[in-house]
C-alpha cells in the first residue's frame, strides 16, 4: 500500500482564527445598555414614505407592503407617514403624463420612496 504524503504548505494564505471572546457580566450589561439607548433613539424616528402604487397589480402590492413597514415599524418604534402619488399608466389616465410633477413633489418631500409595479 502506498503512503499518502500531504503538503506542508498550502497554495492560499491560512489568516489565523481568533480565540472566542469570554463574555463578562460586565459587557453584557454594557451591550444591553447600548441596546436601550439604540431604542429609545428609534422610538422617536418618523419616516414619510411616498406611496406610488402604479397600476396592474401595483395597487395591491402597495397595499401589503405598507402593511409590512407598518407591522416592521411597530416592532421596531419607529412611526412611518404615508402620502401616495399617482406613477404610470395610472397617472396617464388621471392626468395624462406617467410622472407628474406633483408626484415628483411628493417623492422629494419624503425620507423614501416605495415603488409597487407600473407599465399600462
């Protein structure tokens, strides 16, 4: 049977692992103190969020994900603002130009901008 012999050296460089970290009572509290302050921080954080549902199945979209940062929100203690504007072949039908300017307006006004779905 013949001997298997393996390298010493290795084609890649070998970066050293660090020991785990021994976690003390001390830090823990420290981390949880930090914690608190991040979300106390957040609780007082509202966000606008311009709405632009679109057209198609963009509306419907829309719907569920504002319900999403809603429920997100709340669990994180930050209040969010909605103002929808209208984008698309929505838009077209309403105004006659797909990106008004008042929509264009509303998107600089807000800290975000949730975009569903256009195209008819």
């Amino acid at each position: 049977m013949a001997s298997l012999t393996l390298p010493t050296a290795t084609p890649w460089p070998v970066t050293p692992v660090a020991a785990p970290r021994l976690v003390t009572a001390r830090h823990a509290a420290r981390h949880a103190a930090a914690r608190r302050a991040v979300a106390a921080a957040a609780a007082s954080i509202t966000k606008k969020i311009c709405v632009l549902p679109g057209d198609g199945i963009g509306p419907e979209i829309a719907t569920v994900a504002v319900d999403v940062l809603k429920a997100a929100g709340a669990a994180e203690g930050v209040t969010f603002e909605f103002e929808e504007a209208l984008i698309g072949g929505a838009a077209i039908d309403a105004v006659g130009e797909p990106y008004p300017a008042a929509t264009f307006e509303a998107c600089k006004r807000s800290d975000a901008v949730l975009l569903a779905a256009i195209g008819g």
